[in-house]
C-alpha cells in the first residue's frame, strides 16, 4: 500500500551532484577497486608514524597475506578474523583476505578473554590476525576454536627507528612474546611480508558472497556475525562516494575510526578505492597525536565519532588549525550533540559537518548530511541514493505521519540480505517484507530528513561503541551476591554526545549494601566484559521499578539512575 514516504521527499534536498538512482558496475570488491592500486602504484596510500605505504606497496603486501591464507590451507568462504587497531597489517589483510577469496571478520581488540572466545567460536574463524601482547589470551583461547592459523604483529612494525627506540624505552607500548600453538600454524606479520611472494592472487567470487561479517547484538541476547556481501559493501562504497564527492586520486583522508567497526571499516575501504591517502590512527583517544598528523598532511577530509571531535575542542592546538583545506568532517557512530554543532562549526568553518547515521546490518551509512547543502542541527541527515526510509508504528507497523516518532525502516542495496551468520529466527525478526527493521526509533520531517530520538533495542553507546545491556544484565546476575540487576545509558558528564553504562542492582537477602560490593561487582565485570562495558554507576535498590506484568521499566530506572548520578 502506497504511503506518504513513497514520495521521497527527501530527494528534493539533494545536492546537485548526486542523484537518486547510481547505476552501479556488476563487481565484487577487489575488482571494485583495483583500479586505483593499478592507476596510482607511487602514490601513498597509508601513512603509519611516519612511514609511508604506497599503493603499489600495499598492493604486492596484500597478494603476500593472500598466499599466506592459501598455503596454510584457508579456503575460499573461510573466515578470517582481524584482532588488532589501526595497524598497516590492517589495512593489508583486508585486501588479502578478499583476495583469497575468504571473508573479513572485525574482532574488536577490547574485547575480554571471554568475548573473544565466543566470537571465534561463532563465526568459525579458521585464521586470525593480532598483535603480540595479545598471545597469552590467544594461546588460552584457540584450542576451543577451529583456528588452523594465526599470525601476529606488533605496534612497533614499521615504525620508524628513531621512534621505536624511544617507544622501546619509555616500555609503554604493549608488547609480546610469540611462541607456538599446538596444532596451529604460526607467522610473524613481517616475515609473511619477507618470505612469501607477491605474485597476483585472485580468487574468483560472487556478488553474492559474504565479503565481511561483521558483529552486532543485533536486536537482543549475543553478538550475531551479520553477513554482508560483495554486493552490499561495493554499492555502499559507491553510494557513499558519491553522496561526498569523492574525486579520484586527490585527497589525505584522517580517520579515527577504528577498523573492526562497520563505520571505519567502510571509510577505508571507500577512501581505498578512490586512491585516497590514508593516516593511520591506532589510537583515538590520541588528541595530540591526531593534531600532529593533520599539521603533516593537511586532510580535506576527517572523520570520527563525536567524542573524539569534542575532545579535540579542548585542545588549543586544534581551534588555532587553519581549516581552510578540510572540506568535511564525518561524524557517525552516535549522535553529534546538537548544542555543541554551533560552537564546532565556528571554528572548523560553517556548514562542514556531516553527521551519519546507520548500522552493521546495513554496511554503515543509510543517512547522512548534505555535503554542501542544508543541514538542521539535531538530524542525521537524508536517505542516501537508493535507500528508502520509512518511520512505522511499533504497535501497528503502519506508517506514522511525518514528523511523528516509530521505528526506522530501511530498504537499500547496502542493507544485508543474507542475514546473521546462522541465526534464521533473528534474521526473520528484522528482515520482513523486504525491510529491514532498525529497533531504533525515529522521525522524519515534510523535507524528508531523519531524527533518531530513542531505541527499541536497551543499547547504550559509548563513544559509538555500542553495549547491549541484556547481554550485560546477565552476566551482572551470574555475581553470587546478586538477586537481579539492570542497566542503562545515562549522559556521561566527562564526554558531552557521549553516554555511560549504570546498572541498579538488588542484592541477595543478607548481602550488605556497601562501597566494598560495589568494588567487588566491578571487579567481576572487569574480568568478563570490555572496559567500555563496565558500569560507570552502580546503585543498589531495594526493589527495581517494574511494570504490572513484572517488566522492568528501563525508562524511569534511567532517569532514577541520572539523577543519582548527578549527585
């Protein structure tokens, strides 16, 4: 049945470069964006503290993992999961594993022992790419999964001597010992690098093969891999350069964005096919470090989460920048608070912010600002070419009116169609009809731009990483002192856009409710969850406040749990 958002209204706000419909080429990702390595081989590609990587070096660096994936027997559709920050070894792998043919998996190095054992185990992984300071937790991990290889790298790779040497002594790079691993082949990223050859691989795929799988709590319970295919990630690195538009060999691109996140992911691998020259971050929370390298290579294009934008605010060093050369910032991942947008663009320069808003589940980006024309503070900005956005009622699945909250509906080429890797029930709750259904809540004005206003799903994000606080609660319950517990997101008083985890908890009859447990609570999550996970608050009650039918109103235990807070 036809509604009032099949009219699109939002292609009316389009800048005059970008249309509503892209006619996209029928290639998997590498052919997508070979083209660039072959065209510009001299030009670099990645800058690393100081050590550049040119296109043609990343290119030959990428064919010598692929042969490494190959010789160890990873097939064609295997998985292979990247552990690590913004490290070259990244960016090289996610080349070489899909030269081979095999399927990328972001493994987020923040995770704790225990996550990452159950993500290896759930995607199946048969290689994994990590650091060294890490070969402890991989050693006690492996033998529960199928891994048949690992290879490890260090911070400490490429980096120009004079700076290692200090690195080395000032011991404060994390660093590691690598030893063997029963039944598992094991590699040194640099001797893959020197030992094997560079000869072109290429394993043929479809369009319709996963490509990367990426992974989400998706609505509730565990992380669910989401499976995306050649096809979604190339249509999305199309629509994505185009709506920013992108020219061909021409630009210095600074992201913070880490890798193992689908926003980061696909800013590099968009950045990668229009020859765009990268700076590696491996830090975020690095301001100095960040300010540094936009001095050395004056980006015309910086991209982060809105955090990391606010926090480089404090900095002088940043507001006293000659912006002249950024033509945008990206900010995704969480929203940019609305009342700190004014002050950023008085000092970055008017108009330049593009916020965008999307998921895992549809390749990254489904809205965003215009590049050049009107943007309202507040909003995420406007369906991008192809995407069709719809606001239902979360009772009836009718549309809603314009201007009134529902969930946000998505139909695009980037939106996965393969669903969560072996998962058919939660793929069926969020693909119906051909949409695909966001648990997020949101409005949409009469010019067609979108405002995210609330969750279905008790997410709280913190600094664009996101916690699924149903995951959390039981894991706060498994405690032997606890009765039941919730959490959710309050603002984060430190860090302005940005939310913190509070949990309320009820203890078990004769467990005193003191400053001592709270210690011991934190402890026990700090060895189960990641550190972003962790409550910054925790408040024990009596009883939490419930609903008739015995649910636990999240809504008013967030308002309980600020207020508490602010004290």
């Amino acid at each position: 049945m036809a509604d009032h958002y099949d009219q699109r209204p939002w292609l009316k706000q389009y800048d005059p470069h970008v249309p509503a419909n892209i006619k996209y080429p029928d290639l998997t990702f590498w052919e997508s964006i070979k083209e660039a390595f072959q065209k510009f081989p001299k030009r670099i590609a990645l800058w690393y503290m100081g050590t550049p990587f040119t296109f043609g070096q990343i290119d030959a660096m990428s064919n010598r993992f692929a042969a490494l994936l190959q010789k160890a027997g990873i097939k064609k559709g295997d998985i292979v999961g990247v552990n690590l920050p913004n490290l070259p070894a990244y960016y090289v792998a996610a080349l070489g594993i899909q030269k081979a043919g095999c399927v990328l998996s972001g493994v987020s190095p923040l995770l704790t022992e225990e996550e990452l054992k159950y993500q290896l185990k759930d995607s199946g992984a048969k290689a994994l790419l990590t650091l060294d300071a890490l070969f402890p937790r991989i050693k006690r991990v492996a033998p529960e999964t199928e891994l048949k290889l690992c290879i490890f790298t260090c911070i400490l790779d490429y980096i120009p001597q004079p700076i290692k040497t200090l690195a080395k002594l000032s011991k404060k790079v994390p660093t590691g010992k690598v030893e063997t691993l029963e039944g598992i082949e094991v590699w040194q990223f640099t001797d893959v690098m020197k030992k094997l050859p560079a000869d072109i691989i290429e394993v043929k795929v479809g369009l319709d093969d996963t490509c990367a799988m990426q992974y989400t709590g998706g609505t509730t319970g565990l992380p669910k891999g989401a499976e995306l295919t050649h096809r979604n990630l190339v249509r999305q690195m199309i629509q994505v350069t185009t709506w920013l538009d992108t020219p061909v060999g021409e630009q210095v691109g600074l992201t913070a964005m880490p890798l193992f996140h689908i926003a980061g992911l696909v800013m590099g691998l968009a950045m990668f096919s229009k020859a765009v020259t990268q700076v590696s971050v491996p830090n975020p929370r690095d301001q100095k470090f960040i300010i540094k390298w936009m001095k050395k290579t004056r980006p015309h294009l910086i991209g982060n989460v809105p955090v990391v934008f606010l926090e480089l605010m404090k900095q002088p060093a940043f507001r006293s920048y000659d912006f002249s050369k950024v033509q945008y910032f990206c900010s995704g991942a969480a929203p940019f608070p609305p009342e700190y947008i004014k002050e950023f663009e008085s000092v970055v320069g008017a108009n330049k912010l593009v916020e965008v808003y999307g998921l895992t589940e549809t390749s990254a980006i489904v809205t965003a600002g215009p590049l050049f024309g009107k943007k309202k503070p507040g909003s995420v900005g406007l369906p991008i070419s192809d995407t069709d956005i719809k606001i239902v009622d979360t009772t009836t699945g009718e549309p809603v009116p314009f201007g009134e909250p529902g969930e946000i509906l998505i139909k695009g080429p980037q939106v996965f169609t393969k669903g969560y890797f072996r998962k058919p029930e939660e793929t069926a709750k969020v693909l119906q009809d051909g949409w695909f259904h966001t648990g997020d809540i949101g409005q949409m004005d009469e010019e067609g731009y979108i405002f995210v206003v609330d969750r279905l799903k008790d997410m709280v994000n913190v600094s664009g990483f996101k916690v699924y606080t149903r995951q959390l609660d039981d894991i706060i319950c498994e405690f032997p002192d606890v009765d039941t517990g919730a959490s959710v997101g309050i603002p984060d008083p430190n860090r302005p856009g940005s939310e913190m985890v509070a949990s309320a908890i009820v203890l078990k009859p004769g467990i005193e409710q003191s400053e001592e447990e709270k210690k011991k609570i934190t402890e026990y999550l700090r060895s189960r969850v990641a550190p972003y996970k962790v409550p910054k608050t925790i408040v024990f009650m009596d009883k939490l406040p419930t609903s008739a039918i015995g649910k636990v109103l999240k809504r008013e235990l967030r308002s309980q749990l600020a207020e508490s807070a602010r004290k």
